[in-house]
C-alpha cells in the first residue's frame, strides 16, 4: 500500500494523531525525508502519570514521541502480512 494508492482520501497535515492507530508518517531521517508506516499507541510513563502517545516504526521495536514526525496521513487500516508464495 501507498499513501497514493488508499482506497480512501489521505492528506498529510502536520498536527500529530489524537488516537491510536497506524498512520503514514513524513519524517527526517539523516539529510532526507521518508514516508513509512507507523503505529501509534499509548504508553504509561509510570504509575502515577496519564498514558502519553508514542509512535513505533512498523516491525521494530524502537519507541518514540510524537513530535519527531513533521507530518501525518491516517489513520490506516493496520497493515498485513503477505501471504507466502508458492
């Protein structure tokens, strides 16, 4: 799936999601941008604090808060596995 190819309007605007979900996100990386798939979630800090957003690149492990992407499209449907071939 691309951003181009949804099957439902996307457009990228700069203010960070409010909700769970996957998103296509637009973010530096080096000297260059790159679009990918991110799930966003909450995460709990601690015991005493409210559960906060963070974004996590699709198939890493890797946690990180909303304000390192510069743009967002989504929310998405979560994305599938493929299926092996024959």
């Amino acid at each position: 799936m691309t951003l181009q190819s949804a099957s439902y309007p996307l457009a990228w605007t700069t203010d960070p999601p409010t909700v769970p979900g996957y998103y296509w996100v637009s973010w530096k990386v080096g000297w260059n941008f790159a679009d990918e798939i991110v799930r966003v979630r909450f995460r709990r800090r601690n015991c005493r604090d409210t559960d906060e957003l963070i974004v996590a690149p699709v198939g890493t492990e890797a946690q990180y808060n909303l304000d390192i992407a510069q743009m967002w499209a989504g929310p998405i449907p979560e994305p599938q596995h493929a299926e092996a071939g024959p």
